[in-house]
C-alpha cells in the first residue's frame, strides 16, 4: 500500500511552474484532509498510479466546496454538498442533493400547481394557524392525509371545502399538496376558472394539449379543484370537462378535493344555470358525483387576505 504522504510528494514535484508557496498549501490542504485520507484508503487499488497526481484540483475543489459549506457560506452547487467518487479510475467530485433538495426535487417531480398562487407553493400543513373556524377541517385533513400515506386499496374520500372569501381555502389544500408530493403521491391542484378559459382557448387549435390536461386531470392520484363556481360556466365546461373529469374520477375512485364560495346547495343551483341552458337534472347528476367523491366541510373565519 502507498503511503498518501509520499503520493503528495511526488505531485509536488511533478509541477515544478506553479508558485511552490500556492501548490505546497493545495498539496498541504489535500494532507490534512480526512476525508480525501479516508477516501485514498478505502480505494486505493481501484485507483491508478497517476491518481491524485492528474486530479490534484479536483481534490482541491472538493476541500473548497466543503469548507465553504462548513463555514455556512455559498456554495458552487447550493442545496448539493460535494462527495467524491471514482470515474475510469480517477477521483471526481460530484455533487449529491441535499435533504431539503431532495425534497422539493420530489415535490416538483409529484407536484402540479395550474395557475396557483406563488404562496401555495410554500404552504405547510405544520405552519397552519387552528383557530375554531379551522379546526375541524384540519382534523379532517390530517386523518385523510394519514389514510393516503398508508397507500392501501381503501377509496379515500375528499373534501368539499365551502366558506366566504379569504378564510384559507386554498392555503389548505396547498398545504394538503404539498404534504402529498413531499410523501411521494402525485398530486394535481388547479385554479378551475384558468384551467376552464385555457381549455376554451385550446378550442381548434391546440386539441393535443387539452386532451394533455384533461386527462391528467381525470387520472392524477389526488386532484384538488380549487375555486370551483368562479368561471363563466358553459353546456362545454360543466359537461365536457369537469362532468367528464369527475366520473372518471367516481368510477376510479380516486380522491379528489374541491373548494368554493357555494355550498352544496348553492353549487347545484349554479350549475344547474350555464349562459347557453337551464338544466336543473343535469346539475343534480353532477352534485351526485361531487358528493360521492367528497364530504362538505365549511371553513370560517376572518378574512386573511386583509390582514397583508
């Protein structure tokens, strides 16, 4: 086994140009080092002969980087912390995700947020304010959020979230999907009267992409529609998207969230009046999809969008 001492040594000589004070204290740096010591012996037969010696400023970057990290400073890389590794025989830095990276690299990946707030992005069930107005719809939301990371074949029911503006609606359930992708389970949330216009506006010229949409909508694990009753409803969104959407949905059972300012009651009646019919049976076979889909919880309270 060779000595990583007398390794250093022969680099040293074999730069003989570069400033002898720059390259002892690069040399020196990769001495002290323990965990290039550590690395040198738990692979030395794997490296070659000329190892350290071509990738001297390799080892020397990853000494920088991990002291910079140490010292609570910005790194090359930041949310990655340095690791080395062995490529075709040779030390080389890579740079490995940290927790919290790791996280939201898997948020991202199970996470979809249509035309949502910049803030829901960061909403936290842990960091939610219970008051009485709230409380029995966290709790609500706790035990379903519970149900769902126990990933078995039991139909989770959804919630149908109903109350005045501004009372945290929508704050709860990004908090809810946020929850959700952090756990691994795919999770859809989408502003309904944006997705709807976006939809309509797809209408002869981009079918590929409406399609694209609907049916993530229809088969995301866990879809949540947010604001539903805001939109210029039509025959074309009540029965062709969100008709569509939710059936599949009921006979998948898959669980499904929805927020409004109606209530149950107000909402049939809306939906029952679209600016091209009035179709009252209509209306009532879609409540009865929204109701087997999800439970009616009302959220009270003051107006919180005041309060900024």
């Amino acid at each position: 086994m060779q000595n990583l001492a007398e390794v250093l040594k022969k680099i040293q000589q074999k730069y003989p140009k570069i400033e002898e004070t720059k390259l002892a204290e690069v040399v020196q740096q990769i001495a002290d080092d323990e965990d290039v010591r550590l690395f040198w012996e738990a692979h030395q037969n794997e490296l070659r002969q000329d190892a350290f010696q071509l990738t001297m400023m390799d080892l020397h970057e990853f000494i920088q980087q991990k002291q910079r990290l140490a010292r609570g400073e910005k790194s090359l890389y930041p949310g990655y912390y340095p690791e080395l590794a062995i490529e075709k025989g040779y030390p080389h830095v890579r740079y490995v995700a940290e927790k919290s990276t790791k996280l939201q690299l898997m948020q991202a990946e199970k996470l979809t947020l249509y035309k949502m707030p910049k803030a829901i992005r960061d909403a936290d069930l842990q960091t939610i304010s219970v008051d009485s107005g709230r409380a029995g719809v966290v709790t609500a939301i706790v035990d379903i959020l519970t149900r769902l990371l126990e990933k078995s074949d039991t139909y989770v029911r959804g919630l149908y979230l109903y109350g005045q503006f501004g009372v945290g609606k929508t704050y709860l359930m990004g908090a809810l999907a946020n929850a959700l992708a952090a756990n691994s389970i795919g999770v859809m949330l989408i502003h309904f009267p944006s997705f709807a216009v976006d939809l309509k506006n797809t209408i002869g010229r981009d079918n590929t992409n409406r399609e694209r949409l609907v049916n993530q909508a229809k088969t995301s694990p866990v879809l949540i529609i947010d604001d539903l009753g805001a939109e210029n409803l039509s025959m074309w969104i009540r029965d062709d998207i969100l008709g569509v959407i939710l059936e599949y949905r009921m006979q998948n059972e898959l669980t499904t969230f929805i927020t409004s300012n109606f209530d149950m009651d107000e909402m049939e009646k809306y939906l029952s009046e679209t600016r091209d019919d009035r179709d009252p049976g209509k209306a009532a076979r879609l409540m009865q999809r929204i109701k087997f889909l999800t439970q009616r919880a009302e959220v009270s309270g003051k107006n919180r969008r005041l309060e900024h």
